[in-house]
C-alpha cells in the first residue's frame, strides 16, 4: 500500500438487521484496501465473530424508553457516557468517516463525530426512518437509503440523501446468481418459510394448519421448509408428520440465502434485509408484516414489492390458515404468477449496493480508493 490506509469507523446496533448490511459495506472497504473498526454494543456478540473489523469496540448505550421517565433518564446517561467514551476512541484512531447503521448503539458514536467535526454518514435500511437515524439526520453529511423513498425524515435534509440501496452479504450474492426454477401446473411447489432471525411463532401457529387445509392433490406437491423455533419445533414438526407432508424444519438455516434461491415462494416477515435479499436473489414471497412496530418499518419495507406486484403483502390479521391456504392453490394453479412475481423482484433488486454505499462514503471523505488497494502480484 501507499502510505497508511485510512480508517473507516463503521457503528451498528446489535441485531442482524443492522450489522449484516455493515459488514456487506466493511468487506468491500476492505477489499479497496481500507481500515476499518466496528463500535457497537455488548449486544452483538457472535454475530461480529466474523465482521471484517481489525478491532471490534463496545461503549455504553441504552435505548430511552417511552413508558417510564426513569428509564428514560437512565438511557441518556448511559448515551452520554457512550458519547465520552466514542470521543475518546475517535480521537485516539482518526477516522477518516463515521458511518452508522442505525439503532441506538450508533448515537455515541456519531454525536461524538459530530462535535469533533469528522465527516459522518448514516445508513437507513428500512422504509421509515428509525427513531436514532431520525435524530441524528440533522447532524451528519450524508444520508444513505436502502429504498428510493424513505418517510419519516427530518425537514431539510433532502440535499444530504444518497439511494445507494441495501448492501446484502456475499452469500447473498452468489445465491442472486441462481436462476429462478419456474414453477409448472401439477409439478412440485418449493415453498420456504422463516421469520428472522429467530423465526416467529405466528409462523409456526399458521403455516402448519394451513397446509393442513390443503386439498390432498395439492399437500402430495408441496414441499416445504420451515424455519421455527426451539420451543415450537415439536408441534410443527408433528403437524407435518401427520400430514405425512414433505417437510424439513429446523429452528435455523446457516445457508438461508441459498435456500430462498431454490425456492418458489418464500413466506416471510418484512424487515429490510430480508426484502433486499428478496430483491437481490429475485424470488416472489408473502410478507407479513410485524404488528404493532412504532413506525411501521416492515409495513412500509413490504409495500416496495407488493407495489410492483414481486410480494403479496398480508397484514398479520388477515394471516389466517384459510387465507394462505387459498393463496397457495392460486398459486399451485397458476404458476406463472410466480415467475412473474419473480421478475419483478428481480428488476427491483440491487447486489451492488454495498459498492455504491462505499463510494458514497469515500467520496464524502475525499478518499481515493486507488491509492490504497492492494496491487497485484506479479
């Protein structure tokens, strides 16, 4: 390299939700030949076991609460001491940027940036702004979305926002590689169910008896698999058994990505990196929102595919075994709905995302990549 690469401090809160698209966005920095430090909090734990960071820095954070004047009193001394201690870590390292995922975790951080002056930058993934992005709008360069239009934003802002897309993870990549298997009448129907990370329950209360209700010419060409959770596999799997169904379940998939791609139909929860992965790979799906969300993110997330006909989109209280029962003979009967679901996903997906977030990002810090990537050997 030419000279010491700069420093990129990349902040996410400790779900998947946050810190996949931050390690998608960390693995191409480093690819350019980039440094680059995660902060977050005690919350990540395996989940950055393999984020591409030469460091990974915990400080102090709290979400407030909105129920109790206590707790929120609380949380905003832990975010203050959070932000002494992001001072401090800024101050010792130099970044060149501060770029931050979301989720309160990355409020120290980049107020912290913010006072010092360090160019800064936030990622939003979802369709509305989450409450720590909405704060910290105001104070930083750049403001980078997963989706072309993100509500919920501060007035004011407009200049500072970039549509980069979700960056999605190498696994996915290499999945959205994977041609769609079209779907025929009277041949077998792959259908994979999950609900995040941890699967839901309401996914394991409906899918089951709704494949129960199915007319046996259509249960004998279902195969299924299911993602459930430790304290649900036995009913699930039992309904399954009894149906004599084509059925694999398991509380969690390592290979998920690849799984979507072999599937026909995906039922799943809206969080955004599931709908960029959706996107990305290009597969049809049934999304079912998560209910009662403070702003209605995954609602907001799923609109963006059911609007170009890629996703039906179910509210949970019309998720019952009768409805998606009837949604899966339309489809069985009508399989190039599917196919044609799929190009539309495919047409709204975006695998370059992380590339162009990091762009963005070096260009807000006047960073020449070409300068630093490794060259290579003779």
């Amino acid at each position: 390299m030419s000279g010491r690469a700069p420093l990129i401090l990349i902040s996410a809160g400790g779900t998947g939700g946050h810190l996949f698209p931050a390690e998608a966005l960390a693995h191409v920095l480093r690819r350019l030949g980039l440094r680059v430090v995660l902060v977050t909090d005690e919350r990540v734990g395996a989940l950055a076991e393999k984020f591409p960071a030469e460091r990974v820095v915990s400080v102090p954070s709290a979400t407030p609460s909105r129920r109790s004047l206590r707790g929120t009193i609380d949380a905003v001394g832990q975010l203050w001491r959070g932000v002494v201690a992001s001072r401090a870590l800024i101050k010792r390292l130099g970044p060149a940027v501060v770029v931050g995922f979301g989720g309160y975790p990355t409020v120290p951080p980049l107020v912290a940036a913010w006072t010092l002056g360090v160019p800064r930058a936030i990622h939003e993934q979802n369709g509305v702004v989450g409450r720590a992005n909405r704060f910290l709008a105001r104070r930083v360069s750049m403001i980078a979305t997963g989706f072309p239009d993100v509500r919920g934003l501060p007035r004011g802002v407009r200049a500072q926002i970039v549509h980069t897309g979700n960056p999605v993870r190498q696994t996915v990549i290499e999945a959205a590689r994977t041609l769609y298997p079209p779907a025929h009448k009277g041949a077998k129907l792959r259908v994979l169910v999950f609900g995040g990370s941890q699967g839901a329950k309401v996914m394991s209360d409906v899918v089951p008896e709704a494949v129960a209700k199915l007319p046996p010419e259509y249960l004998a060409r279902l195969v299924i698999t299911q993602q459930a959770r430790e304290e649900d596999l036995p009913r699930v799997v039992s309904t399954y058994r009894a149906l004599d169904a084509h059925a694999e379940v398991r509380p969690f998939f390592a290979d998920l990505p690849q799984r979507i791609a072999d599937a026909h139909l995906v039922i799943a929860r809206s969080g955004a990196s599931t709908v960029a992965e959706l996107a990305a790979i290009g597969r049809p799906s049934i999304l079912v929102p998560l209910p009662g969300a403070l702003d209605q993110d995954q609602a907001a997330n799923a609109r963006t595919l059911a609007d170009i006909g890629a996703a039906l989109m179910l509210p949970q209280t019309d998720f019952t075994p009768e409805r998606l029962a009837a949604e899966l003979v339309a489809r069985f009967d009508n399989p190039e709905r599917l196919t044609q679901a799929a190009l539309a996903a495919k047409g709204a997906g975006r695998t370059d995302a992380a590339e162009r977030l990091a762009a963005a990002i070096l260009g807000l810090a006047g960073i020449d990549p070409a300068r630093y990537a490794p060259k290579a050997s003779a």
